[in-house]
C-alpha cells in the first residue's frame, strides 16, 4: 500500500478552502486592529458561544484543563474535598481535581456506553465514606451520559456537578445542549476538537451567574478589579484574540461538522458486529468526536487494520487510577469495565472532512473484523 492510500487517523489540513479563506481573514482583522487580549473578538464570542449553547455566562480560557480546575474551584472543591468522576476519560478531570488538593472518587462505567451512569454513581455514593464535594460527568467520545438524572441524585445530596463537553459541544437531549444540565460546565477548544481552535483554549459555562463571575475572576489572577486580589485560585488563563477570532468563524459550522460526523458514525455503525462493537447513540446526543470500536483482541484488529491502510489511536490505554503519580497515588480500586475497556477500545478515523471513499474502506474494513 502506497503512503498516498493511507487513511490518516485525523487531518486538520483539510479543513475547507473557504473557512481557511475566511480564518486568513480573520487573523489578518486582529493582526490589524493592535488588540490581542480581552479584546472586541473575545466578547463577541463569548457572547456568540452563549448563544449557541443557551447558556447566560460563558468564560474564555487557554485551555480545558484550566477550566476543570476553575470550575471545581468555583462549586467550592478545596483541599482535603472528594470529587466523583471516571477513569476511562485521559485523567483531565483527575489531574484538575488533584491540583485543586482534592481526591478523586472514581466510578466505573456502563460496559454499553463507557459513560457514568446513575446507578453506578449512586452506588460510588452508597459505598463511600465522606459525601463528596462534586461530580465531574465527562460526556466522552461525544456522546452523554444520563446528566439530568445524575443531577438529580447529586443535588439530592448536595453535590455540585461539572459537565465535561472538551468531547461533547454541540450534543443534544430534548433540543437542550450538553453542559446546561449540571451546575457549572467546561470545553476544550483544543485543534482536533469538534469545534477546535488553531492552538490551545478552553471556555467555562453556565447559567449561574454567580459561578460564572467567580471563573472570570479566578482566570485573571483573582483580581475583583485591576491589581486588587479578592479572590483565590488566580492564575492567568484567557483565550486571545487571535484563537477567538478563529472560533467566531467556525462556530456556524459546528451542527454541519457535526451532522458529518454523525453519518460517518452511522456507517461505520452498520458495520458493527461484536467482534468490533462501535459505541455510540444513532442521535442528537451523540455528536461523534470519535469512533471508538470496542474489539476483543486489540493488538490483532490494530494489525489488520493497519494493512487496510488505516491509522488507529486508544483513547485511553491507562484509566486513571492506574497512573504512576509519583505521589498521592490513587488508591487501590476496582473498576472492571474501565479496566477492560481500557484493553479493548480502538479509535479509527472519524473527522468531517473523510471522504465517502475512505468512509466507505473503514466501515468494510470493520465488518471485516467480524467476518
Ligand atoms: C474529556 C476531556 N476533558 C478535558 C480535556 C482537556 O482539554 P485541554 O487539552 O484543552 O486542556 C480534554 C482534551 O484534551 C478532554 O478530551
């Protein structure tokens, strides 16, 4: 097979010659105007960002960690506080709520979905010995888990709860976007992103106003008003002028991408079997950041696909509670659906701009690990 024959596992050069027109133009626009922090382009997508999620408070950051961090700092999560959250979503929820001083509590996961579900959570809750401070729901892969009712059980108990959507902007339950469930909710807009930047960032939001002024302090070093500190957790983490000037630009595309990658899904759906499970649901609340096969013998379905010409990744090979933290080391815990997932999911190519061609040789190339 010829390197022009591979299907690469993601290619952000392929993005449409008039959106790439258009972030030229853009660019150019904020290279122009002598503003590149805080600036007119940041409002206008925060503002433009509230819209599209319904959502009354949204706040621009560098990245989607530091929104985990700030937005467990916002509900109150604090040294010494325990968090709920998975092990099977690349340990960004864990790493934030370790900066906070705070201990995950993990919780497996749905051997259907790979996503948290009540049940489970309840049962983490029963088992434990503190009531812990929050949830974080990571919405993984692009699909979500039952929010609305893991809301309810927390605020029950008083649990704040965070919603993860770095994986999930733009998916949907009952027409309301994923994030607007929970308390308080974050996003990456990391490149290879649904809706990714040309560089790093990230965005809080929520409609309690309250929270969504906390996180704004806490981004800009916890000042109340310049150079005056009122507030802890400051840090400096804001989304330039640039990177939002590129998401002002793509944010009209998003439900179109979406919509693409749904029916990429779809097919290789129809090519699932269950020597090669695809997960993921057939609707709104599936918006398929990626396409995560769930195959018995991974080292073997890597390999057959790789002479198909199609690249793979894992997302993830270590669940979190198996990370070697030189200190604090999570405890020993047992999570048996994260644990075999985390040696059974494959990830194959899933960006809108696949052509039919190519969707076509992953969707054969999948049934063929069933045949
Ligand atoms: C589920 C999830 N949460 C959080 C993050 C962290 O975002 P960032 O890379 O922008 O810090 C990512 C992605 O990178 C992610 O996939």
């Amino acid at each position: 097979m010829s390197p022009a024959d591979r299907i690469p596992f993601n290619d952000l050069s392929r993005m449409e010659p008039a959106v790439k027109r258009e972030i030229g133009t853009a660019i150019q626009r904020v290279v122009d105007s002598g503003w590149y922090v805080l600036g007119p382009e940041h409002d206008a997508f925060e503002a433009e960002l509230g819209a599209y999620l319904g959502a009354s408070e949204v706040v621009l950051l560098g990245n989607g960690t530091d929104a985990l961090e700030i937005a467990l700092a916002a509900v109150g999560v604090g040294t010494g506080d325990t968090v709920v959250t998975v092990a099977n979503a690349g340990a960004y929820a864990t790493i934030a709520i370790r900066q906070m001083d705070a201990t995950p509590l993990y919780c497996d996961v749905s051997p259907e979905t790979l996503l948290m579900t009540p049940e489970l959570f309840t049962t983490v809750l029963d088992a434990a010995q503190v009531v812990p401070k929050a949830v974080v729901v990571t919405h993984l892969y692009g699909g979500m888990a039952r929010v609305d009712e893991i809301v309810a059980i927390a605020h029950a108990r008083g649990i704040a709860v965070v919603e993860d959507c770095a994986q999930s902007l733009g998916a949907q339950v009952d027409g309301r976007q994923a994030g607007t469930f929970g308390d308080i909710a974050t996003t990456s807009f990391y490149p290879t992103k649904n809706l990714g930047a040309l560089g790093d960032g990230g965005a809080i939001f929520t409609n309690n106003a309250e929270l969504g002024t906390l996180a704004r302090r806490m981004r800009q070093y916890g000042w109340a008003s310049k150079y005056s500190i009122e507030f802890d957790h400051g840090r400096n983490s804001r989304l330039d002028e640039m990177q939002a000037a590129v998401l002002r630009v793509k944010l009209p595309h998003l439900d179109r991408w979406n919509a693409r990658r749904r029916d990429i899904h779809a097919q290789y759906r129809a090519a699932s079997s269950a020597a090669a499970r695809v997960v993921g649901a057939p609707d709104a609340s599936f918006i398929a950041h990626l396409a995560v096969a769930v195959v018995a013998d991974r080292p073997a379905a890597k390999a057959a696909l790789a002479e198909l010409g199609i690249s793979t990744d894992v997302h993830y090979p270590i669940p979190d509670h198996q990370q070697r933290f030189p200190t604090r080391r999570p405890a020993p815990v047992s999570l048996p659906v994260t644990e075999r997932a985390a040696t059974e999911v494959l990830s194959v190519p899933m960006f809108p701009e696949l052509s039919d061609a190519e969707v076509e040789r992953v969707s054969a190339a999948l049934a063929s690990l069933g045949a």
